[in-house]
C-alpha cells in the first residue's frame, strides 16, 4: 500500500500525454492518483479501527480503480505500451 501511495504521488508529477488537459499538466488518467491517494490511507484507518467491510469495500474499489481500468488505458493508442504490442 505505501508503495501504491508513493507512486501515485509521483504521477502527479507527470505531464499527461494523451487528451484533454487541466492547466496543461493534469489529465483525466491522474483521477486514479487522487483515487489511489483517497483510497490508501481510508482503507488502512478502517483496518485499524477494526472496520474490516469498509476496508474489504475499499480495496476492492482500489484495485479495479487504479489497477484495472487505469493499467488498461496503458493500452490505448498514442500510449507506450499500445505501441510495444500493436504497433
């Protein structure tokens, strides 16, 4: 988890390449950062208080969120990874 929230703040670093942008920087794929950056430490405080459905419910939503849909928009066109297997 610690390492999931280190590179989700580190992509909000990145330009995004592909789409629309806000203020030049931010594009629609850096919503799984910010899901990602909610998502961690409110699952890992639910654990601790014992909440083990909140927590369940939490990582679940991460990883379909930020693992799932986010890794297969790597395979967009125009996208490092659609390239190295289609193009």
């Amino acid at each position: 988890m610690i390492l999931m929230l280190i590179t989700a703040v580190v992509t909000l670093f990145m330009l995004a390449q592909v789409g629309p942008r806000i203020l030049n920087h931010i594009g629609w794929v850096h919503s799984f950062s910010f899901l990602t950056i909610y998502t961690v430490p409110t699952a890992y405080l639910a654990i601790i208080n014992g909440d083990v459905k909140s927590h369940k419910r939490k990582m679940i939503l991460l990883y379909f969120g930020a693992i799932v849909i986010a890794g297969g928009f790597t395979f967009f066109p125009g996208r490092y990874l659609y390239e190295l297997f289609f193009g």
